[in-house]
C-alpha cells in the first residue's frame, strides 16, 4: 500500500475510482472543464487528495479542504468529502489509513476540528467512519441544494 497525495497525473485514475462513489452522478462536462477543475484543486494549498495505491492502482481517495476561521483562537477546520475506496478493494484498511492521513493532516495545520458528511445510511458505513474518529453525535448537519434553496425561498416568500 502505497499512500500519497494525489498529482496532477491521477486524475485520470482518480476518474475511474469516482466510478465507485455513486451509482447515478451528475455527467460530466468537457474533458477541458474537468482538467481546469482538476488544476485549480492542486493549485490549492488548503485542498489535499490523498490517493491509495495497491500495485500501482488507485484503490481509495478522499478530499480534505482546510477553512480559514474567525472562531476558536483563529484555528481553522476541515472538511473531508467524496470518501471512496474501489468496490473490489473494501475492507481491507484502505479508507481507514486514508482517513487517518486526512486526519492528521488536518491536525498538522492545526484545525480545531474535521468534519465528514455522508448520505449513506446502512450502518457497516456509519461505523466505518465512527472507527476512523469520526462522532455521528457530536453536531447536527444540515444540506441545502440549489432546488431545495429556492422551493423554500418560495415557500417564505407565500
């Protein structure tokens, strides 16, 4: 097991291993919007993806943005997204080492915490992130999307 940060040359592996993430996504722009997007990511200092490797395959990544803060001493926070580790790959410590490197990146920039948001429910995945230091209890989440942004706007608006 190999575990770096992702370069410019992944993405094209990292593409692939996105193929695991979701069974229906959104489809793709143009390769030229991906690459830009691709690009202003590794141009980030504040944006690590951290990429498994197992004989030269990308088999897991994660995403972890560090936000400036006003609250807690300055110290800002993290937020880690788009966990996903190749189906024929699972449970096998992967995702939990890559989480750890998240997590102790995110502790070396001094953030005072990390948190993970997920849409799954079946429990083997909330007790994979719970054993990776994450507390399902500790803060309640709230998601807006654009839709639902503007049906309740219409809905205040009445």
């Amino acid at each position: 097991m190999n575990l770096r940060n992702l370069t410019q040359h992944d993405l094209p592996a990292l593409l692939r291993l996105y193929e695991h993430l979701h069974v229906v996504d959104t489809p793709m722009p143009s390769a030229t919007e991906v690459e830009a997007v691709w690009a202003e990511i590794q141009a980030n200092d504040r944006i690590r993806c951290f990429g498994v490797f197992v004989d030269d395959e990308l088999v897991a990544s994660c995403t972890i943005a560090v936000i400036p803060n006003l609250t807690r001493g300055c110290r800002p926070y993290a937020v880690v997204e788009n966990v996903v580790t190749h189906a024929a790959h699972r449970k096998h410590g992967y995702g939990n080492a890559m989480l750890q490197s998240a997590l102790s990146y995110a502790w070396s920039v001094g953030c005072y915490k990390a948190m993970l948001l997920t849409g799954r429910k079946d429990e083997e995945i909330l007790r994979f992130y719970q054993s990776a230091g994450f507390d399902p209890n500790s803060k309640q989440a709230f998601v807006a999307k654009p839709d639902d942004a503007a049906t309740a706007l219409e809905k205040r608006s009445l």
